[in-house]
C-alpha cells in the first residue's frame, strides 16, 4: 500500500514580510526538526523515499531531521509553496485589501484571496490558481506511483490544497485546514483502491511533551 508522509517545514522568519525575507528557518525550526526526526528514528518509520521542494526552508527542514540519511532526497518546484507575500502585495495594491498583522487577521484574509485567485482577479499572479492545482495533484500523483514509503518535506498552502483534493473542501475549509497547520506537523496519505485519503492530520507527537508545548507553532 502506497503512504505518503507530508511534512510541514519548521519555523520560518516570522518577521518576513517577503517571499526572499520568509525563506530560512528559525534556531527553533532547525530545533522542531531534529526533534521530528529523533521521533520518526526512535518509531522505527519505515521511508524509502525522501521529496522535497526547492526552497531553502524545505531543504533546511531535511537536513535538520536527517531525512538524507536512509534516501536520496529529491528535489521537486511542483512541491514549492504558493508565493503568499507577493499574492498579498498584489491584492493590496489592486483591491486595497489590507494585509493582517495578527493570526485572527488570516482567517477572513486568506478565503478571500484564495477565491480572487482563483477567479482570476489578481493580475500578475506568479501563477494562476489552476496552475497551483494542476502542480500539486500531478505531484502527488507521480510520487504516489512509485515503490515504497515517501516522506514529502514541503509547506503548508500545499497540504491544504492536498487536503482540498482528497476531501473535496471548498475555498473557507481549505484555508482554515492551511492556518491550522503547525511547523514540522505529520500529515498522511494512504491508497485506498484507486484513490490516496487522508489518514491523518496535523500531528505533532515529537511536540506533545510538556515542556516542547512552547514549540507548537503555526508562524
């Protein structure tokens, strides 16, 4: 049975305000990542496959949990995260849409420039919404078909719409699962006769002792 393990990267620069600023990780990401992958070595989690994108935070979250040393970790732009600064930046600018400050902020934010995206009313978007779509379910599919257990580091816009593809969420469900998904969480994909369903969800078990509770973070 094919399982896909996706990984969310660790912390990233939470004062970014830039597509370039967001992407590296924070000593607490490097931090959440060990600690992933001191659990995964610790259970005996069987992976043959190691993905990644191409972003520096995805590779750095890797290397952290030492993903490299029982495969070849491969490097894949179909599994980079949409440009959410630049989406933002140019929502701002062309509908005067202001960007939050705060977490509470992104819960009405986010549905809403998903679903201007999507209907094309942001100009000059680095891609269109169906590109996004296309690229994530081509991505799934090509790892999917391939022999043995796959561990996939990348973040989380694209769990979400992965979510979205198997479950069938609309635009509000997609961005409240995206906002609450946490640095370094586990989320799995199993075969069940043609199709891959979602098995699990958002976990953190390497983040469940008291006094890693801290680490249990969304930004």
């Amino acid at each position: 049975m094919t399982t896909i393990t996706l990984i969310r990267h660790g912390q990233a620069n939470t004062e970014a305000r830039t597509e370039a600023e967001y992407d590296r990780l924070s000593p607490l990401g490097h931090q959440q990542a060990a600690w992933l992958g001191a659990h995964m070595n610790d259970t005996g989690e069987h992976i043959e496959r190691v993905y990644c994108g191409t972003l520096r935070r995805h590779n750095e979250t890797a290397q952290s949990m030492q993903a490299d040393s029982h495969a070849e970790i491969v490097q894949d732009e179909r599994l980079n995260e949409i440009e959410y600064f630049t989406l933002a930046q140019l929502m701002l600018a062309q509908h005067g849409t202001a960007i939050p400050d705060d977490r509470e902020g992104f819960v009405t934010h986010l549905p809403l420039l998903f679903k201007t995206w999507q209907e094309g009313g942001i100009k000059d978007a680095p891609e269109t919404f169906q590109s996004f779509e296309t690229r994530v379910s081509d991505a799934i599919a090509d790892i999917s078909n391939g022999r043995g257990p796959a561990l996939v580091v990348t973040s989380g816009g694209l769990i979400g719409m992965v979510a979205r593809q198997v479950m069938n969420l609309d635009l509000t469900a997609m961005s409240l699962a995206c906002l609450a998904i946490m640095n370094t969480s586990v989320h799995r994909l199993h075969r069940v006769g043609p199709v891959m369903a979602l098995t699990q969800f958002n976990a953190v078990p390497h983040l469940e002792k008291r006094d890693r509770h801290y680490a249990q973070t969304h930004l």
